[in-house]
C-alpha cells in the first residue's frame, strides 16, 4: 500500500474509555479494523494461558521488554498492509479507504505508525472520567475486565509505564465520551465521515 492510498484512523484512550466501541461502529458501516489487544489474546491462546488482566499485562510487558516498546504496532503493520479491497458505504472501491486501529498503549507505538504511515495516521483520543470507566468494565464481561476498583487503577498505571498519556497528548483529534451510548456512537461516525 502506497502512501496516500489509505486513511488509518486510530484510537487511544484510558482503559474502557470507548475504543472498542468506537471501532465497533466502524465496523458497523464497514471499515476494517486492526485490534491492537487481538496480539495479546493471540499469543495468550497460543501459550494457552487464559484471558486476565494479569496475564494479558504479563504478555504486553514481556513483549514490550524483549522486542521493545512498538512490539505490538510492529505486529500490527503487515496486518494493516494486508487489507485488501476496502469498499465505501454503497459497496464501491473506497477513493481514499480507512482502516481504523482500536488499542494504541503508547507513545512508542504512535512513532512506529506515523513512521510508517505519515500524514495518512490520524489519531483520536476518546476521554472519559475514571468512574464512568470503571463502571463500563463491569458490563462489558470480558475476561480482563474482572478487576476491582485498585486493580483497574493499577492496569491505568500500567498503561501509562507504557507511554499511554503521552500517546494520548499527540492526538489529532479529541473526543469525550461523557453522554449516552448513541450520543457517543454519533460522535464516532462523524469522525469517521470526515475522511470519506
């Protein structure tokens, strides 16, 4: 894929902030989408190892520590580039196609796709206060999510040993996510229709 040739949109946020929703509407209209956790859940299946916080954190840091703070963005590129055939709204080939990343941790990772991808990467922070976070986790049913209050602290924490804030401080774009489910989905589908 030639620069130019694509938009990849991406989403950084604190934990439950709303990025997989926002990837989720994406999905819903028809936008591939790069799941930066799939990595993790991929090679906690193939280590056989369940889905928890602490073992996906386990994962991400042992990968970060032996192949460096982008591990997961280097992953993630061949995936990006071997999208094929992204269609529009009505089924067409897109002129300007987007493909949308749901799950940058840090700052590393934004230097390895706007190396890689340049003026083509846009990223979209999703903010939303701590307590609304949390009481999100509860529902969502994940098994990552089975945290309480300290430990979903601690996995932010984490996050941000990974760069996650500074990620966040270059964002091209903010949204807040404070409102109801639908306001926010709103929100997403604007963005994303400002790069048809």
């Amino acid at each position: 894929m030639a620069a130019g040739e694509v938009q990849i949109l991406a989403f950084v946020g604190a934990p439950a902030a709303g990025k997989t929703v926002a990837a989720a509407v994406a999905k819903e209209i028809g936008i591939p989408v790069v799941t930066m956790g799939d990595v993790i859940r991929g090679e906690l299946q193939r280590r056989k190892l369940s889905l928890s916080d602490a073992n996906a954190g386990s994962i991400a840091n042992e990968l970060r520590e032996r192949e460096g703070m982008d591990a997961i963005a280097r992953r993630c590129i061949p995936r990006i580039k071997d999208i094929k055939d992204i269609t529009d709204k009505e089924g067409k080939r897109a002129k300007k196609p987007i493909i949308v990343i749901d799950g940058i941790r840090g700052i590393a990772e934004v230097e390895t796709f706007k190396k890689e991808f340049g003026t083509d990467f846009i990223l979209v922070r999703i903010e939303a206060p701590l307590i609304l976070r949390y009481n999100r986790i509860k529902t969502r049913g994940r098994g990552d999510d089975l945290l309480n209050i300290e430990e979903f602290k601690e996995r932010e924490e984490r996050e941000n040993r990974w760069g996650m804030g500074e990620a966040m401080e270059k964002a091209d774009k903010v949204i807040a996510n404070e409102g109801s489910l639908e306001e926010f989905k709103e929100q997403i589908k604007r963005i994303l229709d400002l790069h048809d």
